[in-house]
C-alpha cells in the first residue's frame, strides 16, 4: 500500500482507481506501468499472480523511459521466486538458468544506469550465486556492502546478510581465509544485535557457525573447526531442533561425518 499525504496508507482499490486514471490520462506513464506491473505480479486488485504479464508492463515501462533503472532492477526480481522453485525441479533447471542469465542481464542495466546503488549489486549478486558465478557474486556483495547508505544497513541489517553471502561465495572459490573473516565478523555484528533482545526474537545465525566451521576444517584449522561444530550444536539443541538433523546438516555442508571432526 501506499502512504497518502498525511502519511496514512492507501486502500489498494484507491491505488488501482489512482493509476487507472493515471494510464487514462497519459497512457504513456512509465512510472504508472511499472507500479502496474508491479500489482499484477503480487496479485493484487484480485488479479492473479501473473509474472508473464506483468513483465509486459514493466518491458513497456522500459522502452518509454530507457534509463529507468527501477524498471530495470523490478523486472529482473521478476524471476526471483522463479528461479528458486525450477532449480529444485530437475525439468527445470534449464529454464531457471536462462532466467538468472535475463535476470543478470537487466541488473547489469540497472547498474549502467544507477552504479552506486546497493540494492541492484546485491540482487546482481544473488543471481550470480544461483549460476555458481562465484567471483562475479563477490565482487556483487562487495559492491552492496560498500554502497550501502547507513539508513539501508540498519534497515535491512546488510552487513549481516551480505558478509554471510559473500562468505559462502569465498567458500566455493577456497579463499578461506577471506570466508572466515566474513563469517567472523557476521557473528559479531549478529551477537551485539541480540546483546539486548532476546535471542528467540530473531532468527540466530547457526548456519553460519556452521559454515565457518567449515572454512576452518578446509582450511586445515581443525581445533577451531571443532569449537565451530560444537557450539552449532549447542545452539541448534537450544533452538529445539533434532541433533540428529543437525548432524546431517554438519555432514550435508562439510562432506564428513561429525565424529571425524569432534
């Protein structure tokens, strides 16, 4: 929903009436088109989940107004949930790689257009990561990390997620060094943004214990490798997950059995 001028938020039936009249009054609006295209990809106004469709308005969004990077970036995001689902589908793992590859291209507009924004980089990044462009993927959430304004930080928390990324990108590239100060320094930050709340009010970050503990046992650092899976184990039984799941995750993400590094 929109906010109005009195920063209360619209009806979504307002929204539509606002940008139909808009379209009526000047088809050629880019900026309604996206906003259109937008609402037929969520669904909204009753209509349904349509991402062929709403691809056509922000493709005509595009062609009126061809520096707009938002359009750019949104249609890109298009293929997001998409994506995620085809590559667990096996029939679909080609189609879902040409999306990310279209996906990529759009971003990589955006970018021209709007170079220091953070939220293309880190979006450009996730397709990156989802084509095992590992380098490319790096070089994306550092880019996010390093334009990302202070408001966007505390908002989103980016350090957070985007150290966590961007370590497991250092992971498949065995620059394990690199990866075990991302995910260091993720704890960090994740440890003294629960320092006063109550560590069942957000998701904790096991994984990356996880995945750290990892680093270390690549790295040929087996006591800090071990201290890494012990406390994700901790964790993990504190959480009241099945320790047993959690040794299959160890065995999932390290390739060896937990015993073999406790």
């Amino acid at each position: 929903m929109f906010p109005d001028e009195a920063g209360n938020f619209l009806k979504e039936e307002d929204v539509k009436n606002f940008l139909e009249k808009a379209l009526e009054l000047s088809p050629d609006m880019p900026e309604a088109l996206m906003q259109m295209g937008l609402r037929k990809r969520r669904g909204f106004f009753g209509f349904n989940d349509n991402e062929d469709e709403a691809k056509d308005w922000l493709s005509k969004a595009i062609q009126l107004k061809p520096d707009y990077a938002a359009a750019f970036n949104n249609r890109a995001m298009l293929f997001y949930h998409s994506t995620n689902e085809d590559r667990i589908d096996k029939d679909k793992v080609e189609k879902a790689k040409i999306n990310c590859k279209n996906a990529v291209v759009d971003l990589t507009e955006a970018l021209r257009i709007r170079s220091f924004d953070a939220i293309y980089h880190l979006n450009r990044g996730i397709f990156h990561l989802r084509l095992e462009e590992h380098k490319e993927a790096v070089e994306d959430f550092s880019g996010a990390i390093n334009y990302a304004s202070d408001v966007l930080k505390d908002k989103l928390k980016t350090d957070v997620l985007i150290l966590n990324l961007r370590g497991k990108e250092y992971v498949e590239l065995k620059e394990y060094r690199k990866a075990i100060e991302d995910f260091s320094e993720t704890l960090r930050l994740r440890d003294n943004d629960l320092s006063s709340e109550s560590k069942n009010s957000k998701p904790d970050y096991v994984d990356t214990l996880l995945m750290r503990g990892k680093a270390y046992h690549l790295a040929g650092e087996k006591d800090k490798a071990k201290a890494d899976i012990e406390e994700y184990l901790n964790r993990i039984q504190k959480l009241g997950y099945d320790k047993g799941c959690a040794e299959e995750e160890i065995f999932k993400h390290i390739g060896v059995m937990p015993e073999d590094i406790l």
